[in-house]
C-alpha cells in the first residue's frame, strides 16, 4: 500500500471530492472536514485492503479500480464503481470486520479515518460536527438499503434454483 498525508482542505481537493456521487450531499464545509480526516491510498492487485476480523476505523471511496469482497473464502462481490464505498459496516456497528475487501487490480481509494474526531473540531461555537456525522450516516443508510436489495435478489435466485434442481 502506498498512503499520502491527511489531505488539506483547498478548493481544489474539495472539487475532486464533489465529483464523487457518493458525496454529492455534501456542503463544502462538510467536504472540508472529510478531508481533514482522509488520506489517499493505493493498491497492488492481490493486496488486501481490509481484513475479516480485523477492527481498523478506515472507511473507503472508490476512486479507481475494482475490489473483491469476500467472506470465508467466499466471494461475496465485486465493487467497481468510481465512489462506490466500503469498509461501512464495522464504523456502523463497531465489531471487528465482517469481510476481507482485496484489490482485482491497481485500486486508489480516498481512506477516511473515523476515528479522528479531533480534525473535525470546529473553532466556532456550533455543533457542525452532528451534521458532518448526520450525512456520513445518511450515505451509509443509502449504500446499505441498494446491498441489502441486492443481496434479496441473489436470495431469490437461490431459492428459484434450489426449487428448480429438487
């Protein structure tokens, strides 16, 4: 893995950022503390990116390439997408990793540290923090719902060849 430093918060790293769809409910204030807490990464074809049963507090964007996600061995996925995201699960529900994400190729994917909630501290009086958080959890919410409809399709198709081979 190759990993810059926590990005800057300048006009134009806030412009690479609204071209990702996944963020496009973003005000640039917003954008500007996401950066604070993220760091751009790159990696090999092969390498993995997360690790099941691991419990890092890294969230990830797609910016280019094409990941893997399995479980048990069992490939689950594959996410292709510019902007598509992952690694949401154990920032949501605080256990360890419940897949391992390995890159299919050369990935680069912007890496938001969650933990880091002290770049997010604000030098004015109001809580933007809560709205920062509130709009992290509403791309959560709409990434979950478009897996879980995904994964209902799958189910389906499973039953349909099971009732089909009996």
């Amino acid at each position: 893995m190759i990993e810059s430093k926590f990005l800057k918060e300048n006009i134009e790293n806030i412009q690479r950022l609204m071209s990702i769809s996944a963020l496009k409910h973003f005000e640039t204030r917003n954008l500007g503390k996401l950066l604070r807490l993220s760091k751009i990464r790159q990696y090999e074809a092969g390498e993995a990116i997360i690790q099941e049963g691991d419990r890092d507090t890294w969230l990830y964007f797609l910016l280019s390439g094409e990941v893997r996600i399995s479980k048990e061995g069992e490939e689950i996925s594959t996410i292709g997408r510019r902007g598509d995201l992952f690694g949401e699960m154990r920032i949501i529900d605080d256990r360890s990793r419940s897949a391992t994400v390995t890159a299919i190729d050369k990935v680069v994917a912007l890496a938001v540290d969650t933990s880091a909630k002290s770049r997010m501290a604000t030098s004015d009086g109001k809580d933007e923090r809560l709205d920062f958080l509130l709009l992290l959890y509403r791309i959560f919410a709409e990434y979950m719902t478009l897996r879980l409809r995904l994964t209902n399709e799958e189910l389906v198709k499973a039953k349909k060849a099971v009732k089909a081979a009996q």
